[in-house]
C-alpha cells in the first residue's frame, strides 16, 4: 500500500469524534469518510476514535465503540482510505469515574493499557477534581486530560495543572485552540502552557470535516511561528502509547522566543 510519508512522521490523532452516529461527533458514514480522507491528507495514519462517555447520560459501552470501530474501519479499508482506528473514549469526569474504571466500564486510548482520556466540566471547578483524578491514578490509569486550556477556570492560574503535571498527569491540547478557533482567551491560555513546558500532546479533537476539523497542518505551523519542533510533540503519542517517557523540555530548552523581550 502506498503512504504519503514515512511512518515516523505519521501523526497518530489521540482524540477524534469520528465515529458515525454515536456522539455529537460524525452523524453519518457519509461524514466519517471525509474527516478520515481530510484526516489522512494531514499526514495522520492512526486515529483513536473517542466518543463520548458521559456517566449520567450518553455512555457507550466499550463493547459497542469496539464494534463501531471495527465498522468503520471495514468501511475505510473499502474506500481505500489507509487509516488505522483503534478504540477508546473521552471521559467526562465524575466521582463515579474511578470506579467505572475499576469495573473496566472504561476504555483506555488504543483500547488497551491504561492511558485515560479524561474531559473536565468546562466552566466550573469542583473541588473533588484532583481527588478523583488522583484516585484514578492510584486504580492505574494514566489520566490524559484533554483540552486544559478550554476550561474557564485555568485562565487566571496555571497552579493546578501544574500539580497535576508533576504527578504524572498528560496535558493534551486542542490542534484548534493553537490557531485561534476557540477565541482569544483559550489561545492565551494555551500560549502560556507551551511557554511553561506543560503540554505533551495535540489532539483533534475533529468533530466533522467541515465545523470542527483536523487543523494539524494549521496547528503545525503556528508552533513553527512559536519555534516550536511540532514533530517533537507528535513523537510524543507515539512515545505515550508506548509507555515510553515523554519528551517534556520541548519548550523550555527552546526558550520561546516571544518572551525574550518580556
Ligand atoms: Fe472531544
């Protein structure tokens, strides 16, 4: 089969909504074989499809995603669409999570191992968050929180995340939040976290190929304008999934250099 570029530079996408019909993601096949075409014309071979889990609402078992997953990829393989799906879910965080995730009500990014794509509410902060993701972590998960810089209460302080960080918890942010398409006020939030060395992975998070896209290439070029090396960072999932240590100092030993004069 023929591939556009060579592997080590294949960007495996760690939050996609690409599944038809079981999120507020892609609502048909129609769409799921166009954000996987735009996906792939991006330079993404590997996507890890994460739909929803929400404990008191939309909560697809794993075994449906597993199915879905199976399904799409059947149909990507008969459209000659050279992607590879592997299963998981984006947990939104709840008290109950940690013992979903005991109960092996959750499925791990890859569908295997125990790398936890977990979301958090976005506008208000509870203070049993870090407990519960702390707990999380004592039950073996590795907690990978998606979007950090779309919660409201991050904008005045970094604190949290920075605890977090330091006890193991993965950053992942928004391809579309490094090129502006959540406003201002994220785009701030998430030029301090490459600034602070927080941030380990990019994520999609696509939710149709025309709303809510892909934006790797976008994404890639403004780190470029930031001097940062996008490939290290799109290293790092892979590095992450193989339980290999991430490369953190991407940032800091590169010195942002739009702070030089601050
Ligand atoms: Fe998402």
């Amino acid at each position: 089969m023929a591939v556009k570029q060579p592997m080590e530079d294949a960007i495996i996408d760690l939050h996609c909504h690409i599944l038809p019909g079981i999120d507020d993601g892609a609502p048909d096949l129609e769409e799921s074989l166009a954000m996987a075409r735009q996906a792939f014309d991006q330079g993404v071979r590997t996507i890890t499809v994460t739909p929803h889990f929400l404990p008191h609402g939309d909560a697809p078992p794993p075994d449906e995603v597993r199915q879905a997953c199976a399904a799409l990829q059947a149909a990507l393989t008969e459209h000659a669409i050279e992607l590879e799906l592997l299963p998981g879910h984006e947990v939104y965080l709840t008290e109950e999570v940690p013992r979903l995730w005991r109960e092996g009500k959750l499925l791990p990014l890859t569908g295997e191992g125990n790398k936890l794509l977990v979301e958090l509410p976005l506008n208000q902060y509870a203070s049993w968050i870090s407990d519960v993701l702390f707990e999380l972590q004592v039950a073996g998960a590795q907690v990978v929180i998606a979007h950090p810089e779309r919660y409201r209460y991050f904008r005045d302080s970094l604190e949290l995340l920075e605890e977090w960080v330091a006890r193991g918890t993965v950053l992942q942010v928004n391809a579309g939040s490094i090129v502006g398409h959540y406003g201002e006020s994220v785009f701030k939030v998430v030029e301090r976290l490459f600034e602070q060395g927080l941030v380990s992975l990019i994520g999609s998070d696509a939710h149709s190929s025309r709303r809510r896209t892909f934006l790797f290439d976008q994404a890639s070029a403004q780190l470029h304008r930031w001097g940062i090396d996008a490939g290290r960072l799109y290293a790092n999932h892979r590095r992450l999934l193989a339980g290999e240590e991430l490369d953190r100092d991407i940032v800091k030993a590169l010195r942002p250099w739009w702070r030089l004069w601050a």
